[in-house]
C-alpha cells in the first residue's frame, strides 16, 4: 500500500512539473509574441525590367527599416498601372520603366469614389538602353552587328522575341527602334519584312513628314509560323533565350548583363538612351488601338528612356512609401542598381513638384 501511494505521488509530481512547464512555455511564447513587433507591409509593383535590382534594394532596404515588409511584383510597365486604375489594387509605389506613363494613365484617370487623379506626380530617376540579347546558339551570331542587326533578325528561319507593346514598353520601343533605324539610314524597307504578314491583325506605319506613326491593333496575335514571340512582359523573354527557344530578343541592357546573355549593342540614335538623340527619338510615335484604356488614347512618343516612380491614390502606407523610394534614390540605393548594372540619372527631375512629399523635394528638383 504504502508502495502504491509513493508511485501515485510521483506520477502527480510529475505531471505537475510537466503541466508547469508547457504553461511556462506558453506564457513565455505569449511574452514574445507580445514584445515582437508587427511589420509594416509595403506594396511596390515595378516593371520587370527592376527584378533584379531592386531584390538587393528591398534587402538593403529592410536592413535599415526592419519595420516595413517590401512586398514586390512586377509585370510590364502598362500592366503595372492597370493594376492600380482598373484593377484598383491598394498600391503603396508604382515604378514603370516609361516615366511619361504616370500622367498620360494616372494624371488622366479619377479615382471614382473621390474624382481624385491616381497621381499627380512623379520622379524620372533612371535610363536605360534598348539592345538586341542572344543565346550561345543563336542563328547568325558571327554575323549580326550594330549596323545589320535589322535585317539579320528579320529572316524568315530566324526566332525573334518581343514583348506586347499593349502591356511593356520595351515592346513598343521595338517597334520604334526599326522606324528610328530607317530614317538613321534612309533605307524605308526595314519595317516591312520584319512585321507585315506576322500578326492576324496587321501593326501598321505611316512615314509623316514630320512624324512616323506606328498603330498597334486591339488584337495582337501572331500568326503560325510567325518568326515573332510575343510576351507580356520582356523578362519573360529570358527563359525562351536561354532554352534556345529564341534567336534574339530586344531586352534592356541592364536586363542582359545581369542575366549574363550576349548582346548586340544598337546605334544611339536608335537605342533610345541618348539624350543627344533626343530629337530623333521624338520623331516616332506609337498608338494604341486599345479600347482597355476607357478615357486615355495611348500615344507614346519617342523619348530618352526614363525610369518613373511616384505614390498612387490610394496607397495605404504613405509615408513608408516615401521612405523606400528616398532610399532607392539614396547614394546607398544608387550603389546597389549600380552594381546591377543599372545606373540612376545625377539629377531627378519631378513632375508635379509641388505636390511631392517633402522628403522627396528635397533631393529633387522640378522637371521644367
């Protein structure tokens, strides 16, 4: 008897330290759950082109602001801004690789519960060059140059990939890049045998005295056995280079070198990142036939490739979004797209100054 009582004593015993310590545990877990501190979710939606600089800016942004929590997607540049104006997504940053976006598809856009613009500034704060990327076992590669490179990629057994110019601005700087190179050398036949019979509705160009037009239909699918890939966005592009799927795509030249693919650098007056060239640039447009976009005609015109960023209507998290982009524009933000390949502008220019957050005008000055 007086064994048994001993036995149920210690199990009692036991049981006791062990309920004693799982409380213990939980009321420590509840503790620090207590002290932990919640952070901030930050939405950014950038162009595809930014994927590999800003994961390194995102990093280095979050090791001085352990508060805030970068959630980044990317997508090409019209998609970005649809997101927020048709799609109404609670964006905290919008980053396009076409600065002139912002006001031709968010100035001119209203908010519909409050009327409000989706924005009413934005900040040009990098550039870039259209070039020509290329895989190890692309057709043509001893032979292709600055100077052929259009009419090397238009043959027939060749695999050229393009982003949609609906959805990326790369692609529609494609489509510039052939009318710029047709007027840098006087030689009109370069569009046509890259584009005419390619597509079930026709991307058509009309040579102005003073102006070149390129129409993009609504519907833009290619035909079978079309020597054109279309994407969404050109970093999709990628993956179809690397497979040798593609001969050639026009990428971005930050985009090739951080992916380590061979390029084919095009002249500047056609690669869009000269600002001497500006003038040339400016003699080319691109319209979208593109019913999408109810209260805006998109008309992109030749310019210098510039980078934009502002805050949408809408943004949740206003001043944190105003941190990361001071940060990105930052000399610790310039060194990490630098050693991406992707330099910033010395000086940023902002639409719509007046309207800036105060942290921002003071490391901008107002685009004339």
């Amino acid at each position: 008897m007086m064994k048994k009582t001993i036995t149920i004593l210690l199990l009692v015993s036991l049981l006791s330290v062990a309920l004693a310590s799982c409380n213990g545990g939980q009321a420590g877990a509840g503790n620090e759950a207590m002290t932990s501190v919640e952070k901030t979710p930050l939405s950014v939606f950038a162009a595809g082109s930014l994927i590999i600089p800003f994961a390194d800016v995102e990093k280095a942004f979050e090791v001085k602001h352990p508060q805030i929590d970068v959630q980044a997607e990317y997508h090409g540049s019209i998609q970005v801004i649809r997101h927020a104006t048709e799609l109404h997504k609670p964006i905290d940053v919008v980053v396009t690789a076409d600065a002139s976006l912002i006001p031709l598809l968010m100035y001119e856009s209203r908010v519909p519960e409050t009327n409000e613009p989706y924005a009413d500034w934005y900040i040009r704060f990098a550039s870039n060059h259209l070039a020509l990327a290329y895989g190890e076992n692309s057709k043509y590669a001893d032979e292709i140059n600055a100077e052929n490179w259009a009419e090397v990629i238009a043959r027939p057994d060749m695999k050229i990939g393009i982003a949609d110019p609906r959805f990326d601005a790369s692609g529609y700087r494609a489509l510039m890049a052939f009318a710029l190179s047709e007027m840098a050398n006087n030689d009109y036949g370069l569009f046509a045998p890259m584009f005419d019979g390619q597509f079930s509705f026709p991307v058509t160009i009309f040579r102005g005295d003073e102006l070149t037009t390129i129409t993009v239909p609504e519907i833009l699918e290619t035909k079978k056995g079309s020597h054109i890939v279309l994407r969404g966005s050109s970093v999709q592009l990628i993956a179809l280079l690397q497979s040798g799927d593609l001969d050639y795509a026009f990428e971005y030249e930050s985009v090739i070198q951080q992916h380590e693919l061979n390029m084919v650098s095009l002249p500047d007056e056609v690669n869009l990142g000269e600002p001497d060239f500006e003038a040339e640039y400016n003699q080319v447009q691109v319209d979208l036939d593109f019913q999408r976009f109810a209260s805006v005609k998109p008309k992109f015109r030749g310019e210098r490739i510039g980078y934009g960023v502002t805050i949408p209507a809408g943004a949740q998290h206003t001043e944190e979004a105003a941190l990361f982009i001071a940060f990105l524009l930052s000399d610790e933000g310039r060194a990490v797209m630098e050693a991406n390949h992707h330099p910033l502008f010395e000086t940023f220019l902002a639409d719509g100054y007046e309207n800036l957050p105060a942290s921002l005008q003071a490391i901008t000055v107002p685009l004339e």
